[in-house]
C-alpha cells in the first residue's frame, strides 16, 4: 500500500471483534442512501475498497477497517494520461516523419 492518506468508504464498512468466528474475514455493514450517493459521485467505473487490519481495537473491538483502495484507480489516470499525450504528439501538425523519430541516427542511414 502506497503511504497516501487513508481514505474511508462512505456507507459502506467492515468490523471484525473477537466473538467473530475464525472463518469469517470480516462483516461488512452497508448503509444503502450513503453507498448509493457515494458510489454515483465516483467518477471511475469501478470503485475499490480495502478490508484492512488495524493496528488495535476500536473502542467496539474491532481490528478490521475499510479504506478506499485508489492504487488502480493512480495506475489508470497515468495511464490515460499518457495515451492522451501520445495521441496528441501524434495528431499535432508538427509530429517528426517516422524517419526522424530514430533518435541518434542521420535520416538518409535509415534503411526504410
């Protein structure tokens, strides 16, 4: 996990105490009005979260917490970022012929 501040899920949570059941990861609430505000304000097509562990107990016992898991959604916008960027070199009316984008090499020694 990247070393941004958390961000917490609005609506939607998840608990673990001691008298949950080894099989059981953790309970995860769902406040339907605020998860369904929340997941229409989201702007990606996926919305990720995270079932985290905490470091102690809440005040109610648990160690189990949700947090907004943005690492792919980061992954995504530098990625759409940079094919924005190559579409616009390559649509941008002084874009270098494909001769002279072999950097290092005079035009005329291209084989091509």
């Amino acid at each position: 996990m990247n070393d941004k501040k958390l961000t917490y899920p609005k609506g939607i949570y998840a608990s673990r105490d001691s008298k949950t059941p080894s099989f059981v990861l953790a309970r995860v609430k769902i406040d339907c009005a605020k998860a369904i505000q929340t997941l229409q304000e989201c702007d990606q097509p996926y919305y990720y979260t995270q079932v985290l562990r905490a470091k102690e107990p809440d005040d109610y016992g648990n160690v189990a917490f949700m947090a907004v898991d943005d690492y792919r959604m980061d992954w995504q916008r530098e990625n759409a970022s940079k094919g924005i960027a190559q579409a616009k070199a390559a649509l941008a009316p002084d874009t270098p012929s494909k001769r002279q984008v072999v950097e290092g090499l005079p035009e005329d020694d291209i084989p091509f």
